[in-house]
C-alpha cells in the first residue's frame, strides 16, 4: 500500500480548477496530479516507430555492418540466415500464407520494414534489450532485410530509406474487424 | 477442494482412491466414525502461520501450469486450473499468465506513467499520483486471444488446458479516461500507444474510443497491489478486449491519429484467414463458455444427480443464457445463472443433470446480450479455416463414458 498525500494539494486543485475560463480553449486539469515531463525525458522513453517512420532516430547502418551484429547477437536463436533455430524463423515462407501450413516470417508476413527495426530497438536482444545502438538497429534491420531479398547488398538505412522498403505482404492484412461473422 | 456430492460415494471413492479432480485420497479410517479425528486431539497451527495465508497443503494439485513447451519460461504462459474452482473469481495466485519477457520486480517508488503525444500537457505521474485519484473497483475477465486450441489436442485435455487462458478478478484503479483528461486529449488523437517496462518492451494501439469508454488504470486486484505476474505496480486494464491490450507493467501512453503497428499486432496476434489475408485488430473476445464439472480429467462415480458447471463470458457485454446438451447437441436446456449477472465478467452457470450411466457428450453455449450466440467448431472452422491461431470460441464438448471417465472431444 503506498501512503497517500494529504488533502492540501487536492484544495489546490480544487482552488484552480474554479477559476473562471481563460483565453486558452482546452479544459484545464481537474485534478493538477503528476507534473510536466521534460523534453528531454519524453526523449529517453519516446522509443516507439511507425509505419511512416516516424519516431526513427538519428544515425544508419549497412548490410554489411548488420551482418556482425546480426552473428554476434542474433544468429544462435534465429541461425545464421534467418532459418530460425530455438527462436521463430526471420526468412521463408513466401507464398504460403494461403496454405495448410503458412509459415509467417519477417519477410513473407510483415506488412513493414519500420516495424521490424521498432521491434528490435524494444525487445532484442533477448538478453538484453535495449542494449543496440541506433546504428546497430539499423544494421541488423538492414540485414535481416537482406536475407529476405527485400534490400540489395549494399543497402544503407536510416530514417529516411527504411520507410520505403516494400514489405512483400504489404497489403496482406484487413480492418476493421468484421466479426461476428460466425454462426 | 470439497468433493461434490455424489462423486464420492464413501466406500467406492475411497477404493478408486482419488477424487474427481485427482487429489489422492486416504486409505485410513482411523479418523472417521465413530473414531475421534486427530485433529481434535490436539492445538492446532498458532495464528501468523503463515502471516499471508496459503491453501491448505491438501489442494497441492490446484495450481497453474505451463499451456505448452516453449523456447524460453520468460515468453511464456501458463492456465488457470478452471476444473478446481468455484464461483467466478480467480484467485490472485492462479490468475493466467501471459508474459513476454518475463516478469520484472519493479519497485513502486521507481515506477513512473508517462503520458504525451497529443496532448495538450505531457505529464508523468508516480504511483502516489494515480492511486489519489477517484477510484473504482469492478469485475472483469481477462483472456488470452490465444485460449482454446485450432488443432484437436488429446482425449486428456482437461477445462485448463482447453480454456485456462482466463481469469476474472475485482479490479481497482483509476479511469484511463480521468488520467487522459489531466493531461488533455488533443483534437485528431485517434489511437493510443501503451507500453509496458517489462523486457519486452510490450506495446499495443488502443483506440481512443475504448480509452475512453471502460478502460482502467489498475493498481489492485482482488482487493489487494496487483501481483508482479500481474502487472504489478501498474496495469492497463480493457474490459472485454483481447488479454494482451491490457498492457502490465505500464509506464507509457502517447496519443497518435493512427495506429502505432507494432510487432504484437502485425506479426502477432494478427488472425490469418483462409484466403492468406490476416485480420487486424480483432480486439473484442467473443461470447464462449466451458462446462468445468464434468470436465477432461475427471470421473463420474456412478450413475445418479450430478450439478452440471460452468463457465460463460462475452466481451460484449453480459452473459444472458447458457444453453447445455447432455445428447451431444439434439436438445438443449437452459442452465441457471448464478448471480451476479456482469458485464464483461464470468458468469457461473449450473444444471442438475441425473446420469443414467450411458455415454453422454455434454455441450455448452453461451448467448450475449446482442443476440450472439457460441458458435459450433464446423461452424467457426467454416468461416476462419485452421490457420488463425487466435479467437477459438466453438462449443468444447465432453465425452462422459459409461465408466463415468470424462474425455475431452474437439
């Protein structure tokens, strides 16, 4: 149970949130509780990416810089080509999405290229996330891009070429959700 | 765990030597009429032993268990062992479990909520922070989009491992949309990226309107702090939605005008359909309903009255009839509800039921309050394939044999 603070910074709260409307059109807080983060903290913890690159940082990495982190840091769960091994299979799977046995990779599920550099900013290594630098992010991105032929050998990326990678499956997913759709 | 009447049927149970739900019984009679118990003979445990109380040590066997072998025990998950419970509420020690990488120990003074995006005030807030604004406490269910199973798993199969991806609890905290309004929602904020501080980082995109409507900030759970498993000290909480949106460990919300598309939900938790196109964002967990006694596992002493049991929920709402089959589906009768009736929460459902010792398949369906009604697997099979992984709701059926064994059917 965490204590909790007295009452008088509730009145004035209370105190200000009477006060009559001002020029600024947004409701103002009712309640006056936590405090502004700084820019500076928003940066730190701001590691999302989108689908438009936004949110990408600063910095590059080539293909053939990723393929060292890739072996160092990567390869003993995923192989040494993406094939997979204890973890999932990074490459393959083309064309079977629609089959008995689709097999969903990086490559042939994926609908963007951002979301695999988001992915590996946040959670990987496995053993230690958020360990990579910006450079290295974009290395082992380029990389495992590289295995799926989906960018040439002397691919570079940074926040500016990654959003452009052409995701194969693209165009593979729906919303909204249209169930019920059973019975 | 009481036996229920009519499983044990003293001399008969006692030679089987178990009861239905598999605890090992004494042979002894020492203790039973007209023999004085040891138990009475004597002072029993001082009070503060332990000072936070646990199950008897006879109930060794009600416990959560890993749903299937997986590379690692971080990214994993274990069931509820919903055979052994009464009632509707979970609980807190074998609430379902869901991690991605694995379960941190966060310290409370440490943990902070960050919110900004679009709005009009980014604001971080400490635990003392959210736990002095209004709060409420209301029960909900939690399950995995990932509970029940595409491919027909062993005769074995018990209500756990069939459907143990769900728990229920009282959950109390703040109202995401109070929390929101400190920080003031800006015009065009349509999506909403929540992340937790767990290894994985984990994150989803929640729609502005769920934010607003019943999703919770939660802190507690069943009357006491969330467990670590839990979330603890901080957990989204989104009623009726897919159990991985209710992101734990929270430490951060940032309003967007489109969806953030992480991993968890392109690559995962994403439904491929037949024609190899994957549904996205299928959030809501659709009517369903298990029938725990009899349920894979367990055994009938016997013909005679037997209290039929289950379960049923809807992330659409309430439960509004539970319609069971004793005659593997050609005629249904409807169960009683135990009250409370709640929203987006399990509802115990019951049915006396008189075995005449023949081989019965026994079924369940629940209906919501939109007309929804559970569907059959050929049903579902139908529409979605085999391929989609998640959101399984069929009927689960169970095979009651002439030997009162009880065997889990697809």
């Amino acid at each position: 149970m965490w204590p909790r603070l007295g009452v008088g910074a509730v009145c004035a709260a209370v105190a200000v949130a009477a006060l009559p409307a001002t020029a600024t059109a947004a409701p103002q807080p009712a309640y006056g509780f936590g405090r502004p983060a700084t820019a500076q903290e928003i940066a730190g913890w701001d590691i999302d990416v989108r689908a438009d690159g936004a949110g990408l940082p600063p910095g590059q990495g080539s293909v053939a810089a990723g393929r060292g982190v890739y072996g160092q840091k990567c390869a003993a769960c995923h192989g040494f080509t993406g094939e997979g091994g204890p973890m999932e299979a990074l490459v393959g799977g083309a064309g079977t999405l629609a089959s008995a046995h689709p097999v969903k990779t990086v490559g042939s599920f994926w609908p963007y290229a951002t979301t695999l550099f988001d992915y590996v900013r946040r959670a990987m290594p496995f053993n230690a996330p958020q360990s990579l630098s910006a450079d290295e992010v974009y290395a082992v991105t380029a990389y495992v891009l590289f295995l799926n032929h989906l960018v040439p050998q002397d691919a570079v990326l940074d926040a500016r070429t990654l959003p452009q990678v052409k995701m194969p499956n693209r165009n593979g997913f729906t919303s909204p959700d249209p169930r019920p759709d059973a019975p | 765990m009481v036996p229920r009447r009519g499983v044990l049927k003293g001399a008969a149970a006692l030679a089987a030597g178990t009861t239905a739900t598999g605890r090992a019984v004494s042979q002894s009679r020492s203790n039973l009429p007209p023999n004085i118990p040891e138990w009475m003979k004597t002072q029993g445990a001082t009070i503060l032993s332990p000072p936070y109380g646990l199950p008897s040590p006879f109930e060794k066997n009600v416990i959560r268990r890993q749903r299937t072998r997986t590379p690692t025990q971080t990214a994993a998950t274990t069931t509820t062992p919903l055979q052994d419970l009464q009632g509707i509420i979970t609980p807190n020690g074998l609430h379902f479990e869901r991690d991605h990488g694995g379960v941190p120990a966060i310290d409370p003074d440490q943990h902070r909520l960050m919110v900004h995006g679009l709005v009009e005030r980014p604001l971080i807030f400490t635990m003392d922070d959210l736990t002095r604004f209004p709060s409420v406490s209301r029960l909900y269910f939690i399950e995995c989009s990932g509970n029940g199973s595409w491919n027909v798993l062993p005769p074995a199969t018990t209500a756990q491992e069939s459907r143990g991806l769900l728990s229920c609890a009282e959950w109390t905290g703040v109202p995401l949309a109070t929390v929101l309004a400190e920080a003031g929602v800006k015009p065009g904020a349509a999506w909403l990226l929540a992340e937790g501080a767990d290894a994985a980082a984990m994150t989803r995109s929640v729609p502005i309107a769920k934010a607003m409507d019943d999703a919770l900030l939660c802190y507690s759970q069943n009357g006491e702090r969330l467990r670590p498993e839990q979330g603890y000290p901080l957990r989204l909480l989104l009623p009726g939605f897919e159990g991985n949106m209710s992101v734990k460990w929270l430490r951060r919300l940032k309003l967007g005008d489109q969806p953030f598309q992480t991993r968890e939900e392109t690559g995962q938790y994403s439904d491929l359909m037949p024609n190899g196109v994957a549904r996205q964002f299928t959030f809501v967990m659709e009517a369903n309903s298990i029938i725990t006694f009899p349920s894979g596992g367990q055994r009938l002493h016997g013909p005679g009255s037997y209290e039929i049991s289950g379960l049923a929920w809807s992330g659409r709402g309430r439960v509004t009839g539970v319609e069971v089959s004793t005659d593997g589906g050609r005629q249904w009768r409807r169960a009683a509800l135990q009250e409370p009736v709640l929203t987006k929460c399990l509802t115990r459902f019951r049915l006396p039921w008189t075995w005449d010792g023949a081989p019965a398949l026994l079924l369940s369906r629940s209906i919501d309050e939109t007309g929804y009604i559970q569907p059959s697997r050929a049903k579902l099979v139908a529409v979605r394939g085999l391929n989609s992984h998640y959101h399984y709701n069929a009927i689960q059926p169970w095979q009651v044999a002439a030997d009162g064994t009880v065997t889990y059917v697809a």
